[in-house]
C-alpha cells in the first residue's frame, strides 16, 4: 500500500489527524478511530478485535469488527485504516469520491433521498420474441435445419438421438448470465442448464455456419463457456465420438484413453442401446456428411490451444477477444481491470485510448460480473452501455436486457 495527499471532509470540516491516507489499487484507507470519533463514535480496541458504537438520546448502536473477518480494515503500525466505503457502511455515512479535488467527502447525516422508480420485472419472452432476441441478425444454421429434422424424424420413429450425441436442439435465448453476450445458443444437454452455442466473436463471424463452437456451463462462475470446435459440423463429428471431450480436461492423451478404458469397464450397452446409436449414427452421416476426424482427443487439444493462440485481448472468463478491427492496426491494445472500485473518470479515460478489441474485452468482463458487482460511484454501467450502443452491439444488448428483469 502506499500513502497519498488526500484531503477527507467530515460534515463539512476537514478530518482532523496527523496520518496519510493509504491506496491499495483503487481502495482509499481512511484512519479509522480519527473518523469515526470526529463522527461522535466510541472506538475500542482489544487484539484481534475493534468495537465501535455510538450513543444517541434515542438508541445505541454497538459493532464488534473482528480483524479476520475485516478485509477492508487494515492495521498499519498500530493504526487501524478502513476501506472509505466500508466506513460509510459501519457508520451509516453517506462516502464520496470527489475525482477532481481528490478529497473523500463524508456526511454522517444521510439527506433522505427520493424515492426512486422501482425496476419492473418484465414478463417472460415468447417463444417468438425468445428466438429472435437468441439469433439477432444471423440466420438460422442449415446444418441445424437437418439435425433438428433428424431428430424428429428418429423420435417419431421410437428413437432417441440424444443418447447419440448427448444433447437436444433449442433455438431460445439460454436465459442465463453465464453465456457470453456473443453466443447464440442452439442445444441443451438437459443438467445444470449446461449448453452449446454459437460464438459470433460479437458479430465477426459472417454465418453460423463457421462459427466456433462453446460448451456454457452456468454453474463454472469464473469461466463458464469453452471452446470446444471450430464449426458445428466438426462439433457433431465428435459428439458422436465421444461428447464427454466437451466436458472434461485431461493431461495428456494417455490420461484420456486411461479414462476411456475404465468407462468401458464399468458399463456394459444393451443391445437395444446399441442399436439405437447405430441408426441415429447411420441416419446422421448420411444426412449430414460430417467430415472425418480419425483422434477426438487431439482435435479437441488441437481446437482449444489454436484458439488460445488467436486471443488478441485477455479476458478473466478466458475466452478473450480475438477480433482484428482495421482501426486497430499499429494500436496498442490495452486492458484495465474491472472492480466495484473502478471510477467513471477513469473509465471514461481508458475507452477514449482503447482499441475495438480491448474495449470488447471489457465488455467481456463486465457481463461476466453483471450479477454480482455493485459499483460505488454511479455511471460505470451507464457508461459501459453506451459504449456498447456506439459501438452497435445491439444484439448482444438485446440479450443481456433480456436476462435482466424477468419474472
């Protein structure tokens, strides 16, 4: 951490302590007994544990802060320092950055502030309004077309395709924050909301068709959507070879046949199963045509290492940005890690300077987090929007907006 000149306004009157403010990254540490007493707190400190209360006609309010449980507290040569926001919340204070003057502005008597209109959950979308918001500009895969026909070919006819190749068609909107904004979904497995999609590249790709394939996994919070094919015909190829590629990571390809040999051990296919998966194989490489693919193992390490290679921009899901924009040439690209901390000033700073592909990065990781950060200064979402409309990302806004708000 290191010390700064910030100036800290308490109610008007400046903090009155001989101590620095101390930055963690965007974090501003305030020394924590000077501001809660000049806010009218009693403050006590025993090892391992700070109490703090104040006594009002009224009532009295008492809170034990134990230090290990206390990221935003930190003891720095037997000062005890709190993280500016989590002083507001410990002391029902009203916590400001004021950007242009560097000072922290504290009111400890919080105005009442107007009520403000409540978000209305909107009603669930139609199947038709479902499949629009999903496909946005791009047309319907015809490889698709033919798999769907398939399989209601097969079901009337008393088969079952899933067991074949592991999933079933579905051309709605995932609903699920875990998919990126780019992903136009197309078959669900039928566990976890797991599913397959699309990745459009934030509409790069010209048709579905050679558009690389993702497997989401919603309940994979840090990195829910994967590489798992180039194209939905080479995705299909190895979902009738072995769909469990999509799903597990192996070390090495003699871990994998290790694997596969004590599948084989353990499960012995009726008769009747193995029939089934004969048609549905027959049925599909005659319709379809797929192309040959003699090792699933090293297509799939082959499919996730090239794709590793082509990332332009990082992104904290992994999946990263590859788009090559023409304004880009000669460019730097440049990242910025987003936190609830992050200021509009710098936000704004850091769009003006990025390339096309950095700023789809950052969008990237800002969907990522849109169920879980809540920023402290107002207009970082805002702002992000915005970008997105400059940008014309409309499909993926379309999706994102309907995630949000649904019954």
């Amino acid at each position: 951490m290191e010390t700064k000149m910030i100036q800290v306004i308490i109610d008007n009157k400046p903090l009155q302590t001989d101590k620095h403010i101390f930055l963690d990254g965007r974090k501003r540490f305030v020394p924590m007994r000077a501001a809660l007493e000049q806010m009218g707190w009693k403050v006590e400190w025993k090892p391992g544990l700070i109490t703090v209360s104040n006594q009002t006609p009224d009532s009295l309010k008492s809170l034990y802060l134990y230090l290990e449980d206390e990221s935003m507290i930190r003891v720095i040569n037997s000062t005890a320092y709190v993280e500016m926001h989590r002083l507001g919340e410990i002391s029902d204070s009203e916590v400001k950055w004021d950007d242009s003057s560097a000072t922290i502005v504290i009111s400890s008597v919080v105005a009442e502030e107007e009520d403000e209109e409540e978000e209305v959950d909107q009603p669930e979308l139609t199947d038709e309004e479902s499949i629009k918001v999903n496909y946005g500009k791009y047309e319907r895969s015809s490889t698709l077309d033919v798999l769907t026909n398939i399989y209601s070919e097969l079901e009337q006819e008393g088969r079952d395709p899933w067991s074949a190749l592991g999933f079933y068609p579905d051309d709605h909107h995932s609903g699920y924050s875990g998919t990126p904004l780019d992903v136009v979904s197309f078959g669900r497995t039928g566990g976890d909301g797991e599913h397959y999609g699309f990745l459009t590249e934030f509409g790069a790709v010209t048709s579905l068709e050679e558009a690389p394939i993702v497997m989401v996994t919603p309940m994979n919070f840090d990195h829910p959507a994967v590489v798992i094919a180039n194209n939905i015909r080479e995705f299909l190829r190895i979902a009738l070879m072995d769909s469990g590629l999509f799903y597990m990571e192996y070390g090495s390809k003699g871990d994998y046949l290790e694997q596969q040999s004590e599948n084989m051990d353990g499960y012995v296919e009726s008769d009747e199963e193995r029939e089934n998966r004969r048609i549905v194989r027959e049925r599909l490489e005659k319709e379809l045509q797929l192309p040959e693919i003699s090792d699933p193992y090293t297509y799939s390490a082959k499919v996730r290492a090239e794709r590793a290679k082509r990332i332009l921009v990082p992104t904290e899901d992994l999946l990263g940005v590859t788009n090559v924009n023409p304004l880009d040439a000669g460019r730097k690209h440049i990242t910025i890690e987003l936190d609830e901390y992050i200021g509009k000033k710098e936000l704004k700073a850091f769009l003006s300077n990025a390339t096309y592909a950095s700023k789809l990065a950052l969008i990237r990781d800002y969907y990522l987090h849109l169920e879980t950060y809540v920023y402290y200064e107002k207009g970082i979402e805002e702002t992000i929007v915005q970008e997105m409309r400059d940008m014309g990302l409309q499909d993926e806004l379309a999706r994102m907006n309907a995630n949000r708000y649904r019954d």
